[in-house]
C-alpha cells in the first residue's frame, strides 16, 4: 500500500541523464554539479527510507565535493549517531541513482521497502545543510523534493561544515522524565511524542489515569512546587544529572527538577521558566537588532520567590499582581513581550501584535541579525498564547537549554532560591481576611499586619504574607528568609498568629 503517485509526479521532475553511471563511493556521490539533480532528489528519498528502518532516528544529508573544484558538488548520508552510511545502503543508494527512467526508479524503491521491511508508515527524520558551492542551492531544492515525496520531516540547517553536519546528525537530547500525574497530561504527551522522540525522548511517568485516587496523588507539578521533593514513584527512576518535570491534572501547570551528582533533589519552578524564558528572548531580541524596539516586561505574583524578583527586577520591567491567571494574563497584556508564570508553574509569553508586526517587518543587517530574528519568530509560534501550557512550555524550556547548551545544574544557578515555606492554615471564617498591595499585605483583621510586621523585622531577608485562598476555604501563609530554619520558623509563627 505504498503510495507511489506523489513519488511518480516528483520523480518525473529530476530525470536521470541518459548514458551517465553514478556510484556511491567513500565520500557518497561526487561528479560535475550540473549532472547531479536526478541523484539528489534520489537520496532525498533513500534518506527518507533510512530513517523510516531506524525507527525515525535522524539521518544527516551533506551536499558538498570537499575539496574538489567549485563547479563540482557531490552528497552524503550520515547515519544517526554521526557516523558514515553503512555498507549494505551505499550499494543500494548506487543502484537507485543508476535506475534509468522513473517506473525502474520506483521499481527498485519498492524492491528496497520489500528487503530491507521498511514500515512505509513510520516518520522519517532527516536534517541537511551543503557547503557555499554556488549549485548548491538548486540541488538542496532537488534533495527536499525528494524528502517531500516521502513526507519527511526535514531540518534544513543551510550552509554549515561538514563535521558539524555529522555533529547535528548524531546529536540527541538527553531523555526527559514526564511526570504526568496519572492525568490527561498522559494522552499530550504520547501524542506529542510521536512528534518530537527522535530529537527530545519524552518518558512518561505516573500514567496510570484509570486508578481510582491516583490523579495528583503523591505526584504532579502541586505535589513537587508544595512538598519540595521527588514524587516517590520516580525514586528508583531519575539518576544524577537527569531532567524531569512534572505536569498537573489537566496539563496547565509545569514544574522541572533534577537530581545532582550527589542525588540531591534541585527544584526549577515557575519562577525558574520565567527567568529562564525573560532572558533567551530578550536575548533574541537584542541579538535580532530590536534593542529598544519594544518593551519585555515580566509578572509575577506576591509567591514568586524575592529572588527571581530581584534577579529579574535587575534586567527587565517587572509587575507583581494579585494571585490567579486572569490578572497576569492582563498584566503581561501591557508589554510588547509578556513574560507571566505563577511560581507554581502556571504561565506563558504573550507577544502584542504590534510585536508580531515588527518581528514580520524588520529587516535584519547581517546573517547573524536574521538568525535570532528567524530564532524569535520561531519562538512566538511555539509558545501557546492563549494560556499556559505545560506542553508547550516543556517544548519552550528544552527548545532554550537546548540551544545554550544547558543541563538543569546551569538553569538552576541563574539564582537561588530564598528558602521558604507555604502552609495553609483553616480559621473560623476566611471572608475576614482582605487584603492590599497585590495581596502583600492585610487591611483586616485590625491590626493583625502590624503583629506580623513585629515578627518578619526578626528574621534575616525576612518576607511573609497572609491571604485568604480563592480556590479553597483557607488562609495560606507564605514566608521565606535567608536560611531555612528561619523561613520554616516564620511561618509556623504566623500559622499560630492567625489561629
Ligand atoms: P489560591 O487558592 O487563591 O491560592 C491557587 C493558586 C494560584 C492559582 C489558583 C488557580 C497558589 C499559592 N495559589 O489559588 O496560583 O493557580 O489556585 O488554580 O499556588
Ligand atoms: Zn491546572
């Protein structure tokens, strides 16, 4: 059940010069560039086909002639972990490029499916780049002609040496534990899966949505931000220096973590993203030549850690406002670029349409310019705008260490957590309890703010407020200082204060 209709229609497009042999020696295909169209849209295919046998793994396409003369070109593969083609494909890559008219051609891409049992229905992954011959161009067009007809997904990486080529081809992101807390995070993130594996292997954790009392349970991003700690159940899973995150029950919340090399558990939270997401696009944006072009502000609530606010407060615009999605969302409505996450992983980038316009219409002065402006623009299409998104933020956050080269260890000294405490605390009646300053500080009851003033001057980087909760019938408290007995002592004082 091949489909070869899409094949015939661009096979017919690069016919094979008649009274030519071409053969795939030690450095792939290499003759006169002006004979090499028909091959290069044949190994767009072959590539194609390579991938799909790995199981999706990324093959590497190098069109180049090394050293030869300029009007020479030449192209090969590189097998997934960056090495040379192997010897059985180079003589079945000679025998596709030899077929002489398009039925022969399909003929042996069928006699090749057949013996090497290829499933026709898998991805295949394929990334290409050439060096500055100036045929190179066209023949790249043939080569995605040929990875077209396949359906392959292909990354065209434009002109880059050679063993860099090799580099990009064997490359792979380390695999990210999904926590998925036994909800419907699951089905996302098996989906999104199929998509992303051969570049980012995503293992689920914490699957099991059918088990009664299972959903949230000693797992999930409210477990991990609340507890500070691994959920048990990936105890035996994580091994030092190893990425996780942990979603909640309907996937809008996001928390990573890692263990170090002495398994000592770090935690990466809301106000972690932010920090890391405001500083790559401002990044981006000074590095595209938008400096000053438009404003890059973030927001954060009273939870936010003191300092990701002073880490940030140093560098960008920064917005403290009343707890609960809507109001960020307003908040970060205000900026060019919004950056809004709640510490507890809830939050995304809004991009106003007047930065859209700009992105659209800028023009960049240098090649450099035009690669963090392409970078960027990526960017505003991989971000959900519409709301957080604990896909799609995983997706931003690995898209970012990916391209600084991070590993959660350098994430995570961006700046320190102050240590803290947040508790909840039941009273008589929570209506009593109102509050003023983006929620920072209490108006009632009478003079409950100024016992609490008395005891945070006590503490050493001392800060702690007192809220009534608009999702549960409770008083949270949350309190923070430079060392952790204090903060944990702070906010016991408080939960005996308000009792
Ligand atoms: P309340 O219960 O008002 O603290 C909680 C979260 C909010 C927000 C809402 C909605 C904390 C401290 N509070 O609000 O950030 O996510 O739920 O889900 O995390
Ligand atoms: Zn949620």
């Amino acid at each position: 059940s091949f489909p070869t209709s899409e094949l015939v229609k661009f096979s017919d497009l690069h016919p094979k010069p008649s009274n030519v042999t071409f053969s795939y020696g030690t450095a792939g295909f290499r003759t006169k560039a002006s004979l090499l169209d028909s091959v290069l849209f044949r190994v767009g295919v072959l590539a194609a086909l390579r991938s799909k046998r790995l199981d999706g793994k990324t093959i590497g396409v190098m069109v180049t002639a090394s050293h030869n003369p300029e009007a020479d070109n030449g192209v090969k593969l590189v097998d997934p972990r960056g090495e040379m083609l192997e010897n059985s494909w180079e003589t079945l890559a000679t025998n596709l490029s030899n077929a002489e008219t398009t039925g022969d051609f399909i003929q042996v891409v069928k006699n090749i499916i057949n013996h090497q049992k290829i499933d026709i229905s898998k991805t295949a992954n394929v990334i290409i780049a050439r060096d500055t011959r100036p045929s190179g161009p066209g023949l790249v067009a043939a080569l995605e002609d040929g990875l077209r007809a396949m359906g392959a997904v292909a990354r065209n990486e434009g002109v880059k040496t050679t063993p860099i080529l090799h580099y990009l081809a064997g490359k792979k992101a380390p695999p990210l534990v999904v926590d998925c807390a036994n909800g419907v995070g699951f089905f996302a993130a098996k989906a999104m899966g199929e998509y992303v594996n051969s570049v980012l292997p995503l293992i689920p954790h914490n699957i099991a949505i059918n088990a009664l009392g299972a959903l949230n349970n000693a797992c999930g991003a409210d477990y991990v931000k609340t507890s500070q700690r691994l959920p048990p159940s990936l105890v035996s899973v994580l091994h030092p220096g190893q990425r996780a995150c942990s979603f909640d029950g309907d996937a809008d919340r996001l928390i990573y973590f890692y263990l170090d090399d002495r398994s000592q558990f770090h935690m990466l939270d809301g106000d972690k993203i932010a920090a890391l997401v405001a500083n790559f696009i401002a990044e981006l944006a000074k590095g595209a030549g938008l400096d000053g072009k438009f404003e890059i502000g973030v927001v954060q609530t009273a939870y936010a850690n003191g300092s990701s606010t002073k880490y940030l407060s140093e560098r960008l615009p920064v917005q403290c406002v009343k707890t609960g999605v809507k109001n960020l969302h307003h908040a970060a409505e205000g900026y060019s670029i919004g950056v809004y996450f709640e510490a507890n992983g809830h939050g995304t980038v809004l991009f106003s349409p007047s930065a859209l316009s700009i992105l659209e219409t800028h023009q960049p002065s240098t090649p450099a310019q035009s690669t963090y402006l392409s970078n960027l623009i990526a960017l505003s299409d991989l971000i959900n705008q519409t709301v957080g998104d604990a896909l799609s933020d995983m997706l931003l956050v690995e898209v970012i260490l990916a391209h600084k080269g991070y590993s959660g260890l350098e994430w995570d000294s961006i700046y320190s957590d102050l240590p803290n405490r947040l508790v909840k605390v039941v009273v008589k009646d929570r209506n009593i309890f109102e509050t003023e300053d983006a929620e920072r500080r209490l108006t009632s009851p009478p003079g409950l703010q100024q016992r609490l003033d008395d005891i945070i001057r006590k503490y050493d980087g001392g800060r702690a407020f007192v809220r009534p909760s608009g999702t549960e019938d409770v008083v949270r408290v949350y309190a923070e200082a430079t060392l952790r007995p204090q903060a944990d002592g702070k906010s016991q004082t408080f939960d005996l204060e308000i009792m």
